[in-house]
C-alpha cells in the first residue's frame, strides 16, 4: 500500500521512554537523515507487547540475558532509561523510490517516527492493514514455534495459554489438514477467540490427554504443569514463555521419564533448526507479515490507545492479570 508524501519532513520525533520499574515517559528525539541506504518513517501504530515488555516494565530482564533481549533499535539499558518495543507499522516519507509511500513493519520501540535502514523495513502486504500488521512480530514467533515442534496434519495439539502467541500457535496449527486444535485458558472469556481462529477452547481442567504435541504459552507454573500432564507417550512439549528471572517449577517426577517425553524451548531469536538452512530472518518476516491476511486475527486486537496517552495507560496495560488481548497504540 502506498501513501501521499505531503507532509514536510521530520526533524524531531516522541519516544516513549521506560524510566524507571512501573513508569514511563515520552521525550524528544532528534532525527537525521536518511543517509543512503536508510529511510524515514511516519509511524501509524505500534503494538504493546505483554509478555516482555511487562518484565522490562517491572524491571525483571536478568543481567545475564540482557545482551540477548536487546531489541533492534534499543536505546538505553534494562538498568534504566530505556527506550524499548518491537512491533511499529508505518510508512516511508522519505527514502528510496521503490519504497516512499509503502507501509512497512520494524522492530522499532514506540516512537512517532524514525530513521532506519532500508534492509530492516519490511513491506506490508497489502492485503494486510497496517493495524493488524502490529502482530507481525508475535506472528514469528509462533511460526517458529510450529517449525521447532515437528507438529504435522492429523496431530492432536494442545495449546496452553491464550494470549496473543498461544492465539496465533493454535491459528496456525488449525489450518494444517485432519489437526484437532485445543487453546486451554484460566479466562473463560477466551473461547470466543479461540472458536473464531479454528480451535476448540476448555479450561486447564478440561484439557485433553494423549496429545502428540503441547505448547506453553501461559508463563505460570500451571500452565506448564497442564502441558505436561496432557502430553501422550514419547510427546513434545514446547516451552515458548519467557519468566525473565524467576525460577519455575516443572513437575519432571512422576511418570515424566516413564512416558519419555520431550520437553524442548521455541525462541525467536533463531530460526528453527528444521529450517535454517534454507530460510533466514528476511524470508521468515516476510512470510509472518503474509499469515496476516485474514480478518479473523482482529480478534486478537482488543484495545486501542492514543499514543500522547500511552505513558499514563502502560500501568494499567502491563499490570498481571490485565484484561484484553493485542493493545495497539495509535498514532493520530
């Protein structure tokens, strides 16, 4: 999709800013540019992500991992200030030909506009809006995940969790052929999402047993003890929540060795062994960005907020136990 540039070009720009543990910030930035090879963006939404940037809100990224959970255009520490996001939809204002006035995706933090170069902006299709295109991001994620857990057509699957990855796992695992697709969620609210993107939906209690693959996407102890106690002989359970620092507990007694069961981690920040030799991050965007053509998935956008108000509402959108799926923030 591509849009009018009538707008004179930006020199400064807001940025939301994490200060402190529970607070947040805009502030100025300067920008320059775009040099060859870079290009300027107008943002139009971003997307909040509740899983890591609540720990990065409640200042829970461990020093050990905090090279390895630097977003791509970070600016600033897990020590605070930082400027921190990865999921921002806009389009080039100024910049290449092929690309002025094309929507593109980046794992840019909040911020109403920016400089980047032209090999980490990716096009959005156009038959995806570019307020869904916020889930990109999430989108990866659960593709990689698909791809780490051998999952195939006519496999029983349990997901645990619905939020929006657990969401996303069961959409894709829905549409492989003969698939029986289960979401399991403490918040019954939660089905009719589920039903909408192709899955059964029941509570942990209700879960079905002898699955051939599990994913955990709840980030509790409960959640990957459900997944565990579903899980049928010799079965796959795929760890894809992320607990910064905490220790979790794993029921690995029991009869875990005696079912010989597979636990293994889905993380995005490689492809999946199965593929990496043949796919590479551009090519695995670019297909999540393609998923995304289905207007089923708004479902997962429950919420929008202004982004002159996103300071004051990042308490209540990343407090434990928040209502609501996907916020997108708004760009006006």
């Amino acid at each position: 999709m591509k849009r009018e540039i009538s707008e004179a070009p930006m020199n400064e720009a807001q940025a939301l800013w994490y200060v402190a543990r529970h607070e947040a910030v805009l502030r100025p930035v300067m920008l320059s540019g775009p040099a060859q090879d870079e290009a300027r963006v107008k943002t139009l939404w971003t997307g909040l992500s509740r899983g890591t940037e609540r720990l990065v809100f409640e200042g829970r990224v461990p020093p050990s991992e905090s090279e390895r959970m630097r977003a791509p255009f970070q600016e600033g520490d897990f020590s605070y200030p930082l400027k921190y996001g990865y999921c921002a939809v806009g389009f080039v204002e100024a910049g290449p030909e092929a690309l002025l006035g094309r929507t593109v995706f980046a794992l840019h933090p909040h911020q109403d506009g920016f400089v980047a170069p032209v090999a980490m902006l990716n096009p959005v299709p156009t038959a995806v809006p570019a307020r869904r295109a916020i889930l990109a991001a999430n989108m990866e994620t659960a593709l990689n995940g698909l791809w780490d857990s051998g999952a195939g057509p006519g496999d029983r699957i349990l997901v645990v969790g619905a939020g929006i990855v657990g969401c996303l796992v069961a959409y894709l695992a829905a549409q492989m052929p003969g698939a029986e697709v289960t979401l399991v969620d403490v918040d019954p609210s939660r089905k009719a999402v589920a039903e909408t993107l192709g899955a059964a939906f029941g509570a942990p209690s209700d879960a079905p047993g002898d699955v051939d693959v599990a994913f955990h996407c709840s980030a509790t102890p409960a959640g990957l003890s459900c997944a565990l106690a579903a899980a049928g002989m010799e079965a796959t359970i795929v760890e894809m929540s992320w607990y910064g620092d905490r220790i979790v507990p794993a029921p690995l007694g029991l009869d875990f060795h005696a079912r010989r069961l597979k636990l293994i981690s889905s993380q995005v920040g490689q492809v999946a062994p199965s593929r990496r030799s043949r796919w590479n991050f551009g090519r695995r965007i670019a297909k999540a960005l393609e998923l995304l053509a289905d207007e089923r998935l708004d479902a997962l956008i429950t919420e929008e907020v202004a982004f002159a108000d996103l300071p004051g509402a990042v308490p209540r959108l990343l407090a434990p136990g928040a209502p609501g799926l996907a916020t997108a923030i708004r760009y006006d």
